[in-house]
C-alpha cells in the first residue's frame, strides 16, 4: 500500500509539471507575438491597453553606480483641475539649464503650471530627475534644426509633406499647400494611438512641451490634449502620471499660439512621445511642437563633443530690454571712448530711443574719403537674433581695437560704421514678454500702429518703370536719386514714424553699403525685392548693378558657416542651394516699397537683406553658436565697402563739388558725390570708362581700373566750368545779371528790320 501511495503521488506531481508548463507556454505564445505585432506596425507600448502596473522607469546607472545609490522619487502628482495655456506670463525669470551654456540663461516667461505645482507636493511613482529647485531647461532645437529630421518619428502621416519632420514649431507652409512642404505633422488616421516621438540621442532631462496646430490658410487642425511618455530604448515607455492615472495635458484652442506645459516633475530619459487624445472636431490630428530639456554630461559621447560648438569670445550672450541694451551701448562706449561715440535717429511710435553706435576713428564726423556703412537690425521686432549679432558685433569691435587685431584696426580706421540694433523696439517690447519659445511666428513684427517697417518705403520701382517705358530717361526722371512722391510726405500718409526717422538718416549720412538683418530664413536677398510685371508675385527682377549686388551676397553667403552646406536641411520651404544661399529678392516673393528697393534708388546706398536664422527668436543658449555662424561674415561683409572705386571730384581751385553725377559705363545706374566732393562705386573688379558730370561744368572721363586686392581704387577727377557759367560768375560779381543771348539776339534782329524798313 506504501509502494501504490507513493507511486500516486509521484504521478499527481507528474502531471501537475506538465500543467503547469502548457500553461507558461501557452502565456509565452500570447503575449511574445503580441508585442511583435504593436512594435512592427505603429512601435506602440502598452499603455494603449490595460496591463499591470509597471515597473519603475529608470535611466541606466553610471558606471560604478550601485542600485541602491539611485535617487529617490518624489510624490506623484494630483490630477490637475485645468491645465494652463502660458500664452503670456508677467515677470521674466531666470533659467537656469542642467548644463548651463555659454552666457546668459532664456527670457522664456515659462513659469510652473498650476498643476505642476501641486503635483510636486503629491506621491507618483515614476522615477524622475530630483532637483531641489526648479529648473527650466531650453529648447532641444526643433525650431532651429539642432534636431535633425531622422530624430523625429511619428506612428503614421497623411502624406510626406506631413510628416514628423514637418511637426516642427513655428514651420511654415508653402505657398501650394498639399506639396512637400506643409505646415505641420498629420497623422494618417484619427484615434488615440497617434504619436509624435523625438530621440535626443542622448540622456536629457525633459521639463516641457510646447505645441501648436497646423499653418495653414485653408485648414483648422490642432491638437486639444494630449500624453506625454519617455522611453530610454523606444520599447518600454512610461507615461506622464497625475495621481494614480496618466496625466491630461491641456493643448491648443487655436493653430498659431504656442502653449506651454511643464511635467510636473522633470523626467530623465533619451526618447519623448506626444500621444494625442483629443482634437478640434472639424479637424485633425495636426500639431507642431518643441521640446524642452537639458541634455546629461556625457564625456564618452564623441559624436555629441564634435558637434557642439562654442566660442572663445567674452561677450553679453543674452537677450536685452531696450534698457538693457541703451546700457550694453554705454558700456561699449566707456570701454571704447575714441572709437564709439551713441546717438538716435528719431523715437518709434511709444516714444522709444532709435538708438545706433558710430564706431570709427574720428566718431562724430564725415572723413574725406571714408566709406559709410550701415547695419539695421529689429525692423520686425519679433526677429530678434539680428538685435543681438549687432549687438555682439559692436562689442566684438570695441574689444578686438583695444587688443590691436590688425584686420579689426584697419577696418575701423578706414571705415564709419554705423549700427542701429533695434530699429523697431516697440514690436521688440512685446516680443520679449512674450519669451524666445512663446511669441510665435508673428508677435511684434509690426509697430505699435501696425505697419511692416520692411515695405513701409515710398515704391521708387513704379515711377523708374514707368518713364522707362515712355522712354523719358534720363530727361525727366532720373535713373538714381528718385525723388519721394508728395502723397508719402503727408502727414495722412501712413507711413511710421520710425520710416520717417530712417529716411531722413539715411538723406543725411552718405551710406555706400548697408544691411538690414532679419530672421525665419538663412538666405541673403538683393534687389530688386519688386516684381515688374503686374500679374506676378514671383519673377526675376535684377538692377542694372545684379553682378555687383550678387558678389556682395555671395560674399556674406559664402563665409557663414551653414548658408551654403549643401547638406543643410530647409528652413520652412524654400531651398537656396543652387544660388549659393543668395536669392533675387523679386524671384523669392515680391515686395512694393522695401528697403533695399528704396536705398538703391534714393541714395547712393548698396543695401542686402540678410536673414540670419530659421529661428526668429531663438533661446539665449543659441546665442554663442548664432554668434560663430555669423562673426566671420559680419565683418566679410563690411569689408565690401572698399570694394571698386573712390575719389574725389573737385573744381580747378581744388574745392570738393557736391552732387557731381558718376555715371560707369554700360551700367544704367548712377551715384552722386557727397556734400565734401567724395564719392564711392562699387564695382567687380575689371576696367571701367567712368564719367563724372556737374550742372556749370565741363565732364570728364577716365579709365578706372578695380582689382582683385581688397581696397577701392582712387580714380580723382577735376571739372573746369564752362563758359557760360564763368561769364555768369564774373557777372553776378560785378552786380550784372547775364544777358540771355538768345533774347538778345531776338532782338538786334528786330532793330535790323525796322531799320530796313
């Protein structure tokens, strides 16, 4: 009986193994082919569905790093009772990023949801970063491409021009929409699984998601709340939690204002997801959006150290108020007395300064012989990376004179350089509330009375255009110094004041070369900016000068350090690699009464529209590399104003003859000497016949030759007055008016036939 009992037993045990193991491996075939199928067809975790709860998500030790050394979590979040939309937030704070770079810290007003706060003092259980104080991180740089188009990913997208390398913030849409370049990330269908993901390649501490809806001029399609979850291996994901459930962010309520939400406690890991779960109800899942975080120290990294860029200039890498930047321009000035002298050429419409810094040898005065050069800066206050690179620039100057860099010595020696870094601070003011992340694509572009400084000129094309095809040149209407129509003169002429100001300082200072910096793009624009055919808005439309004009492009272009890598992604929709990141400004989009259009045909001025970045408004860490890309090409640029010829036209007594004609052969576009007599042409290099002409004076020609060398070539000229001027001169000194000849003449006829008579 022992023997059968225990033969029993041993049998019931048998079996219970063989249960046992079909029933693992019955588990094992459910669920290995299950994840198989989520992750090979939209990389989906399982938060989709219901699952016991996970384990704790924790990023991978350092090395030598025990388990029980990890940091401690903090309490998990209530749910929120509404999320809040930061579209403005009333005091700027200082950032204050994991790694802190080069400079100063954002002016984001990027302050704690109400949510978050509360959420910091509740339970959670997903492991996140502890930090004492709060820290807001930066952008990771999808606006600004640091993010690359093979970092972004996306669960599915209606089309390639939809895709998650469209899903980046403030992008812009073509012209065509439904073309390769629209203006968000769609997803290809609308449910809940849905995601946008970005890989950091690295470990980062993820603070923030800013979101905003599609760009479109015909479609309304943005996201209303959403997901957040992290991932260190794009398999395994956590989700933001709020108490005991996944956390609600609140989205947008529009498709153009960026809204900001902060985790409520930052999160380390190397993969974000955006997981959508409600939207506009006529539209779609739509959505652009920005990261913020603060990548981890990772000395082992050799890709990551040979990307990053920095600088060895000591320089103020921060955003500035208009105080603060009156104050950085008297700084500058104490620092560099005998070079700097700051003045304003009019107020804006709230009464601001228009501040600019004159940096020479001699501040104050006009050299015989010196070249003028201009930087404008802020027309849109909204672009404010130009601000800043003049506001760099200025101080780059000061300190290099002072160290004695020969090139920086001459270049001030032998040239008036005037910046205006702000010539729309009104606009500028709002943006700056706003913050480098939230002001979007357009707040503060326009003046305090909504004018677009960039086209607010007088339209000189029309009226050149126009007599042209009469054929009235040069008689009636010159071919240079066109002069301002009298309906733009009004006082009912809407035209701002801060045009009216740089109008009248650029009739006054005899400028040779200038550029306007804006921001959106990274392209240089020469005129003409006008179409000339009525019925389009796209053509080519050159000046006479389109071969000078294009070397001076080329040459800003070619020396920054992005512009013309072929390799380079689009900012939004256009590609200008195949003019070498130069564009007629006509052939991109045309514009009636720009800047450069009405400096070319004003005044003696050469002026380039220069667009300095993708990013308008980008966060006081791209400073230092903003400023690298632009440094060498900045000065490049002003070297150009010694480029072709100069001299100096005077009367046989050795006086400077204002207002003399230089006109250059084959080329229909003339220059006018300055009040002193000087003059400059910019011209390749090459022979020219140049020919100058005055009213009272016989012309003169001669054959100037420009080289390749830097340095224009003086080519002097002097005029002897002819004689009807002399006998007028010699009259007008003895109390005599000159006698008409013909009316004289008319007369002695008259006498001979009543004598005949």
């Amino acid at each position: 009986m022992a023997r059968r009992g225990a033969a029993a037993l041993a049998l019931a045990l048998a079996l219970l193994a063989v249960v046992l193991a079909g029933v693992g491996a019955q588990g094992a075939t459910l669920q290995v082919p299950d994840y198989y199928v989520q992750e090979t067809w939209s990389r989906e975790p399982y938060y989709a569905r219901r699952e016991p709860k996970p384990e704790p998500f924790s990023p991978p030790l350092p090395a030598g790093t025990r388990d029980g050394e990890r940091e401690p979590r903090l309490p998990e979040p209530r749910p929120p009772k509404k999320a809040t939309k930061l579209k403005k937030a009333p005091k700027r704070d200082k950032l204050a990023p994991e790694t802190p770079p080069p400079g100063k810290n954002s002016n984001r007003k990027g302050v704690r949801t109400k949510s978050s706060e509360k959420a910091a003092n509740d339970d959670h259980s997903v492991p996140v970063a502890r930090d004492d104080v709060r820290e807001s991180c930066p952008p990771l740089g999808l606006e600004t491409l640091k993010i690359t188009d093979f970092q972004l990913h996306a669960s599915t997208s209606k089309r390639y021009g939809l895709g998650a390398h469209r899903g980046r913030l403030n992008i812009q849409a073509g012209i065509n929409e439904n073309d390769f370049y629209d203006g968000a990330w769609c997803a290809g269908r609308n449910d809940l699984r849905q995601w946008i993901e970005v890989d950091a390649r690295r470990l980062t501490k993820f603070t923030g998601v800013i979101t905003q809806g599609r760009n479109s001029l015909w479609l309304s399609d943005w996201v209303t709340s959403f997901k957040v979850m992290v991932s260190n291996d794009s398999h395994t994901w956590v989700t933001v939690k709020n108490g005991s459930g996944d956390m609600i962010f609140e989205g947008n309520s529009e498709k153009e204002i960026p809204v900001l939400n902060e985790l409520p406690v930052p999160m380390v890991a190397r993969y974000i997801r955006v997981n959508p779960q409600s939207w506009f109800d006529n539209g779609s899942i739509c959505m652009r959006l920005e990261i913020l975080g603060c990548p981890l120290p990772d000395p082992n990294n050799y890709y990551h150290r040979r990307n990053e860029m920095t600088t060895t200039d000591d320089l103020d890498f921060k955003h500035h108020s208009h105080k603060e930047m009156r104050q950085l321009m008297k700084a500058v000035n104490e620092m560099c007395p005998n070079i700097t002298r700051i003045y304003n050429i009019g107020k804006s419409h709230q009464g601001l300064k228009l501040y600019a810094v004159e940096i020479t040898d001699h501040p104050g005065e006009h050299e015989v012989g010196e070249p003028e050069f201009h930087y404008i800066a802020g027309a849109h206050g909204n672009e404010v990376l130009g601000r800043e690179l003049t506001l760099l620039l200025m101080q780059f100057l000061c300190q290099e004179y002072l160290a004695g860099n020969a090139r920086i010595v001459r270049l001030v020696e032998e040239t008036r350089i005037h910046i205006l870094p702000s010539l729309n601070p009104d606009g500028y003011e709002k943006a700056y509330e706003g913050g480098s992340e939230l002001g979007g694509w357009s707040l503060g572009r326009w003046t305090h009375d909504g004018i677009d400084i960039n086209n607010n000129f007088p339209d000189l094309n029309t009226l050149l255009w126009e007599a042209e095809d009469r054929q009235n040149i040069p008689r009636k209407v010159p071919n240079h110094y066109i002069a301002i129509p009298e309906w733009f003169l009004s006082e009912n002429a809407t035209v701002a004041v801060e045009t009216r100001a740089v109008i009248a300082w650029m009739e006054k200072i005899p400028f040779v070369l200038g550029g306007n910096l804006q921001g959106g793009e990274l392209v240089v624009a020469y005129p003409y900016d006008m179409v000339r055919s009525l019925w389009k808005t796209q053509e080519p439309s050159p000046t006479p000068d389109d071969h000078v004009f294009r070397w001076l492009a080329y040459s800003y272009a070619s020396t920054h350090r992005l512009m013309t890598d072929a390799r380079r992604r689009v900012c939004h929709t256009e590609d200008f690699q195949k003019e070498d990141g130069t564009v007629n400004g006509a052939s991109w989009h045309t514009v009636a009464g720009s800047l450069n259009d009405f400096s070319y045909l004003h005044t003696n001025c050469f002026e380039l529209s220069i667009y300095v970045g993708c990013d308008k408004f980008p966060h006081e860490s791209e400073l230092p590399e903003e400023w690298e890309n632009n440094r060498e090409s900045l000065i490049v640029f002003m070297e150009q104003v010694h480029r072709g010829i100069k001299g100096v036209v005077r009367d046989s007594h050795g006086r400077g003859i204002p207002d003399v004609v230089i006109s250059v052969e084959g080329i229909n576009h003339d220059i006018r000497t300055a009040s002193d007599g000087d003059y400059w042409r910019l011209l390749n290099p090459g022979e020219y016949v140049v020919t100058a002409k005055a009213e009272g004076f016989a012309s003169s020609t001669k054959n100037c030759m420009v080289g390749y060398d830097m340095g224009a070539t003086q080519c002097d000229f002097t005029l002897s007055k002819t004689n009807l001027a002399r006998i007028r001169e010699i009259m007008e000194k003895f109390g005599k008016q000159p006698i008409s000849l013909p009316a004289r003449r008319l007369k002695l006829r008259g006498r001979k036939r009543r004598q005949r008579g």
